[in-house]
C-alpha cells in the first residue's frame, strides 16, 4: 500500500508542466510594453493640448492672470503664448505689474495703452514673483516668450532685508518655492524634502503635470480629487468641469487707500549688498535668459516709495540705484530708474495706486530711453 502511493505520488508530480516563476499574471512582450509606453505618452503629451484646445485663450484687453491662479504655471505659459503670438508688448514682473491695490483696468499695462492710444501692451504680472522665481517662471514656463519687445520691472523691495533676500537659515514660508532652483543653488530659508524638489524639477519639463496642478487650482480648490471626494462625497467630480476656460473674477485684492493715511510713519530697511543678493543675481540670470532668446528687453527699477524711508535707508538705497544704473549700462541693456511718484501716490511701500501707475505711463512715454526702445 505505501509503495503504490509513493508511485502515484511520483506519477502526480510528473503531470506538473514546468511553469517558470513570477508574481505577474499577466506577461507582456517587448512589443506589447511599447505599445503600452505609446499610448501613455500620448495620453500625457495630447490631453493637456486637448484641454487648451476645448478651453482657448481669448482673453480681452486688460487681461491679468487671476490671483487665485498665481501659482498657475500652466495658464501662464498659455497666456505667454497667446500674447506673444499677438505681438504684443509684454510687461514681465511681481505685484507691482500685475496691479496689487486697483483693477485690471488701472494697471501701468492699461495706462501705457491709454498714453499710446492703442492695444500694445500685456500684463504678464504674476503675483508674488519675487526675483529668483521670476528667473524660473521666465526659464521654465516662459518658454514662448521669444522675439518679441520685454517690459521688465525690478521691484528693490526683495532687497530691502536679508529676509526679503532669502538669505536667512530660518525656514519661511516664501511665494512660488516650485520656481527656486531645486538642487544647484542654495537657498538657506529653503528645506523642502527631496521628493519635493524632484517633482518640482520634472513638472518644469512635462507639460501634463502642471495641467494638472492646473485642474486642481481652477476645479477643485488646490485639493487632489482623493481629498476633494472626501469632503464632497456625494458630487459627482466630472460636474465640475461644467465652467471649463471660466476664470475667477477681476476683484480688488486690498482698498485703494495711500499710506499716508495709516500714519506716514518713516521706516528702517536692512538692506542687503548687490554682490551678495540671491535676488539682484536671480533678476540679471532672467534679463540674460529674455536676450538670449531674441528679445527686445526695458528694464524699469521702481519707482519704489522713497517717502517711507528714514534718512539712513534711503542713503543706501540711493548708492543701490547707482549700482543698479551701472550694471544696466554695462549690460548695454535699456533701462530707466524714474523719480519716486508724490507721496499720496503710494498705497505702501512699493505699489502705486490708479493714478500712480497714470503718472508713471505718462513719464515713461516722455523718458528717451524708453522711447527709443519702442521705435526699435
């Protein structure tokens, strides 16, 4: 009896085919992994370019990137795109261009066309974009920017203190950490983990990750859809698409109020040295990637609120405008460093109000500098 099952045992054992080992059920071939890599590469490469197409750029004059989509990259390369193609004259900068204290139809974009009595001029304004993420904004999602007349505004503001500068070792929370360069330069304020700053390096160069960030600003309120569902759980995600290319509304960040008004208080700055400054070396990389692209580039520093300053700040600040001038020169770029607007012009220390931005168009149309520029 032992002997008869050992055989059938053995006999068993011999029926088994010889299956070679593997945690997949499913195998695929060489051929069928390229198939799977070219329909996820174009999954990737065509729907983000699907969207822009159900969603176009037309935009009416006046148009400024929304504040709420400030940290947008994706819109704001379209719009970049869309302006350039227009040949339009395009203002690049923080706050100050994008219009911090007035509409989009008070803006210095809207005074300069009003002063020339034509459409010329775009609002590349993005909020918050200090000097060294405007170098990444420029670099990375400003790629259509070529061939074509630049406005760049300098705010000295992100000099005004080696905080501003980012050169504290004290962790910060700072506007648009996504455009500071990631692994090569050191940012002292700046500890993002690893993971962080790859996905940040790898969204500069795949349009569908920064589509993405895209959908969950404009739909789902900077949330990704496993967060959203679970505050929503009884909506349906694909109704919020309904409003696609519906941007938020033009409203007023802040009342249009001088500074002045709170007090006309003079104030100390620390400012930071031009041959140290994360931002003044971030905001020469950008003038250098704009050239290099075929661009007509203007430069405008300010005009920041010298009223605010004590007497001791605003001797230094004056020897910054002269190191300001003196590179420009030599850098054979165009430029000009206006005179500060009159005081009840200011809304703080570097936003003018509507009629700051009035006077300043109409100062600049009168600068020679600036109208060379434009005849060029």
């Amino acid at each position: 009896m032992q002997t008869t099952t050992t055989a059938t045992s053995k006999i068993n054992y011999a029926k088994v085919p010889d299956v070679a080992y593997g945690s997949h059920l499913v195998r695929l071939s060489l051929r069928e992994w390229m198939i799977v890599f070219i329909i996820v590469g174009g999954f990737l490469i065509f729907t983000p370019i699907l969207w822009g197409v159900l969603s176009p750029f037309d935009r009416v004059n006046d148009y400024r990137i929304p504040y709420e989509l400030s940290n947008d990259y994706w819109v704001y390369h379209r719009c970049c795109a869309a302006q350039t193609k227009e040949k339009k004259i395009l203002l690049i900068g923080d706050s100050v261009v994008w219009g911090e204290y007035v509409l989009s139809d008070q803006t210095l974009p809207h005074f300069l066309d009003q002063t020339q009595g034509s459409a010329l001029y775009a609002n590349l304004g993005v909020n918050g974009t200090h000097p060294v993420a405007l170098a990444g904004l420029t670099k990375y999602y400003g790629r259509a920017i070529r061939d074509s007349r630049v406005f760049l505004h300098f705010n000295p503001l992100w000099m005004s203190s080696p905080r501003h500068d980012l050169q504290i070792d004290k962790e910060f929370n700072f506007n648009h950490p996504r455009l500071v360069p990631q692994f090569l330069t050191r940012i002292p304020c700046y500890r993002a983990t690893f993971s962080e700053r790859l996905n940040a390096v790898i969204e500069r160069y795949i349009p569908f990750l920064s589509w993405v960030n895209h959908l969950r600003a404009v739909y789902f309120k900077d949330q990704d859809l496993p967060s959203w569902t679970l505050e929503h759980p009884y909506t349906n995600p694909l109704s919020q698409f309904a409003s696609i290319g519906n941007d938020p509304e033009d409203a007023l960040r802040h009342k249009p109020i001088s500074w002045e008004v709170n007090g006309k208080q003079t104030q100390s700055f620390p400012w930071v040295e031009l041959e140290t400054s994360l931002q003044w070396e971030a905001f020469k990389q950008t003038t250098q990637t704009l050239k290099q692209r075929g661009n007509q580039v203007f430069v405008m520093v300010g005009p920041f609120n010298e009223h605010i300053l004590d007497e001791s700040s605003l001797a230094t600040y004056r020897k910054l405008k002269v190191q300001f001038e003196q590179w420009l020169k030599e850098s054979k770029i165009a430029y000009c460093v206006p005179e500060p607007l009159p005081s009840p012009l200011y809304a703080d220390t570097s936003h003018p109000l509507a009629e700051g931005y009035d006077l300043l168009a109409q100062r600049l149309y009168q600068t020679p500098a600036f109208k060379t520029w434009l005849s060029m």
